[in-house]
C-alpha cells in the first residue's frame, strides 16, 4: 500500500497477534444475572448514585448522575433490582462505588425492533445534550466525556475532525470489526459530530493492517455522499495516540500542555463515533460496548458484544475458558493496559479488551541496573528521556522530573517494551505523575 503516513520521532513495532481474533465477527456476549456498575468510568469526578438497595431499575435507566464539568451519566445496562452499593477495585487499581443489579425483568431495548429518529433539525446544543445525556466517553480508552469534547471553547474553531481508527495495541481487533461491520452508522455518527463542530475537513485514519477497514471506510463515506478523507497509515505503535495521529495526517504538533483545539483539530474514536450515533438516532444511551477477548490462553477468542457491569470471568468463559493457566490476565492492550488479580471485575467503559497472557507471550525477565544503552529515548514519541524521569522519581525528586516533561508523557509504554534492564518504566511514569497531581491537590 503506497503513500502511507506515520509519525516520525520514536515508536516501536511489537507483534501485533491480530490473527487471532481478526476474523472473529461480533458477537452479543450471553448477559451475565449479576451486573456491577462501577460510578467511576470516566475521566474526571464520579457520578452521584441515585438509587438504592431494593430499588427496581430498567435497562437504560439513569442510576449515576454526573456530578461536575467532567463527570458523565451511568445507565443500568439490564433491568432488574439493586441488590446493593459496594465499594470495588476497578481494573487500574483505583477503587470506585458500584451498583450491584441482579437481573429480572423485561428488557426494553434487547430483541425488539429499534425506532430511528431524524437529527437534521437539531441544534449543536441539543445534540450536545444528547450526547451528555447519554453518557458518551471516549472509548478509545482516556474515556473523556465527549459532550465536553464536542464544546469547544469560545474563540476556538475546528479546522480538522480527525476519526481515529487506528487500534495500534496489539491483539486488539474491536474498533476493526466496528469499522467493516456498522461503517454506515460510523458515517453517520461523523456527521452529527460534523454538524456540531463545523470543520473545515474530515479524516479518517487507518493502519494498513486493516486494508478491508479501509475500502469499506471509502466505499461508505462514497454512498453517503461525505468528504471523509480515508487516510491510510504505516503499522507502528503508538500511531493511535491522538498527537501522533494528528502529526500523522495534518503535520501539526500539539503543543506541550495543550489539547487538540489549540492547532484546530478534534480527535474521535471510532467506538465513540459509533456510540453517539447509537445516542442520537436510535436513543440509547452507553450501556455496552465491543470489546477484544483474546491472547495465547484464551480457548476462542471474540469479539464481543458485552453490556456494561459484566464480569471479566463471564467473558472468558463465553470464549471457552483458559487453555493454561496465564501468567498475565490484561484489561485493554497489553502495552497500555492493567494486569488484574480479581476475575469478577466488571467491564466498564474504557474496556477495549481483555487479553489471558502466557510465559511465551509476556516473557518475564529479571529487572537489572540500567546500561545506559539510549533505547528508551529512541523509542519514545514525545521525544522524553525516561531514563532520567524514571531516576528522579525514584528518588522522589517528582518537581525536577516535572521540569523535564514527565506530564507529556503518554504512557505508551514503549520505553519499557524495549527496555533491556526491564526497568518498570511506565509504571513510574504513572507514580510520578499521581504524586505530582496528590502534591498539587494539596497546595
């Protein structure tokens, strides 16, 4: 495939074990009869329980209510009754209340035939409200609440509306299936965003791995008459970064500290796009998404389509159970995700995959002194030294690592990916950047 983009400082190419869920269509995940619906799925404040023990809820009713500027709105995805409000841990290790629902009942939505309802005539303030309503987060993993995304700030205009499609991480293959599976309503939903934000010019991008994403991408932008430029771009991690994404199709760089609106640009998940179509048209609000199960210790893997609340072990059963005991059970990608000890917790929102590691797969290794050998800084997008932070955070030295951008770290993990020592990088990234916020907080 000719004229592929990329980014161009850093990035690494681990192996991608796509095939093993790649043509795994998707799949309505069985509904487990016990849901736990963490208040805590998005970037910013939880959301204010507002039911309690004993009561009855229905499928999509409101049982978490936003509670500032970055908060969102939780839905029960079954009905049924609350059986009780418990305190969990939630995949990255931070705790969160949940609304434990037992099922019964009738669903509203599941098995019956769904109304379409015309948007044309609605304003950007009422598709906003929509799309608040609905409790829309970026699914591509910062779970960001898209209602705040979608109002830029005043003076700001959107040139670009970028759509990512990219799903670098490997074994991940939801965002792919979404794409050749609903690439209607995908357009779709890039026209509501459209008719809120008003760009200039829409985009698309792809990695080359996924050439049938692509030609689908084309061939529905072409039936529905949008100028989506379908942008084809070279196999490399973190191409789905939203800086390198944008680096990658509109060669503008986000300045340190800033967000995509300060160089013109909205960026948009396809799961996401996908959602608010889902909000907009057909009225449901975000009670489920597709998410990856897969990895070398997973019996079959899927793509599925898993209600919000579900237990991870419910998952992996549907997927015929473990073939060997896995050394590593990931939520999300194994670059940047959370390796859990517990099976019974819960898919949120941000859940793209859940991925059953084995020996061969996460090749452990004893951590040893760092060598000096400059690997790390290669390998990094954001042109770091995460040598030298990892060394003043573990010293506790959080300001000095600060001075040389420690909070323009993404996180990626691919210091760490080609790190000879096996020196926990990332990992200190994150502890450095959580004191830094602590120490913040409490000046």
């Amino acid at each position: 495939m000719k004229g592929l983009k990329t980014f161009k400082m850093g990035g690494v190419h681990p192996p991608g074990k796509k095939y093993l869920s790649e043509n795994k269509p998707i799949k309505n995940a069985v509904i487990s009869n016990l849901s736990v619906v963490a208040l805590s799925q998005q970037l910013g404040s939880p959301s204010e329980c507002i039911v309690k023990p004993g009561d009855e809820v229905r499928e999509g009713m409101l049982i978490g209510k936003s509670t500032g500027f970055i908060s969102a709105n939780i839905h029960s995805p079954v009905p049924g009754t609350v059986k009780e409000i418990s305190d969990i841990y939630l995949a990255n290790g931070m705790t969160s209340r949940a609304v434990v629902i037992e099922m019964e009942g009738e669903f509203d939505r599941l098995g019956k035939e769904e109304s379409k309802t015309s948007w044309d005539n609605l304003s950007s303030k009422e598709l906003i409200e929509i799309i608040d309503s609905s409790g829309i987060v970026g699914l591509g993993g910062a779970t960001f609440p898209a209602n705040v995304k979608f109002s830029l700030p005043k003076g700001k205009k959107a040139e670009y509306l970028v759509i990512n499609g990219v799903e670098c991480e490997p074994y991940l293959t939801a965002d792919h299936h979404l794409m050749i599976e609903k690439s209607d309503q995908i357009i779709e939903g890039i026209k509501i965003i459209a008719s809120i934000i008003k760009p200039e010019k829409l985009a698309i991008g792809i990695e080359a791995n996924k050439p049938d994403a692509i030609e689908v991408m084309k061939e529905a932008a072409l039936r529905a008459d949008l100028s989506l430029d379908v942008v084809g771009l070279e196999v490399k991690y973190p191409q789905g970064d939203e800086k390198q994404l944008l680096k990658a199709i509109t060669n503008r760089e986000v300045p340190s500290g800033a967000l995509p609106i300060e160089i013109g640009c909205v960026v948009s998940n396809v799961g996401t796009v996908h959602a608010i179509y889902e909000a907009v048209v057909l009225g449901k609000p975000l009670i489920e998404r597709v998410v990856t199960v897969s990895g070398g210790a997973i019996k079959n893997p899927q793509n599925l389509k898993v209600r919000i609340g579900t237990p991870i072990s419910s998952l992996i059963e549907e997927c015929g159970g473990f073939t060997e005991k896995p050394v590593k059970v990931v939520v999300g990608g194994p670059m940047m995700g959370f390796t859990i000890y517990d099976l019974d917790t819960p898919v949120t929102k941000g859940t793209s995959g859940v991925l059953a590691l084995t020996s061969k797969e996460v090749k452990g290794a004893a951590q040893t002194a760092c060598i000096s050998c400059g690997r790390c800084i290669a390998a990094c997008p954001m042109g770091l030294n995460p040598t030298t932070l990892f060394k003043y955070i573990d010293h506790t030295d959080y300001d000095s690592a600060e001075s040389i951008g420690l909070m323009d770290c993404k996180e990626c993990g691919s210091c760490g990916y080609v790190c000879l020592a096996r020196i926990p990088l990332v990992q200190g990234m994150r502890l450095g950047k959580g004191m830094l916020r602590a120490k913040k907080v409490k000046a």
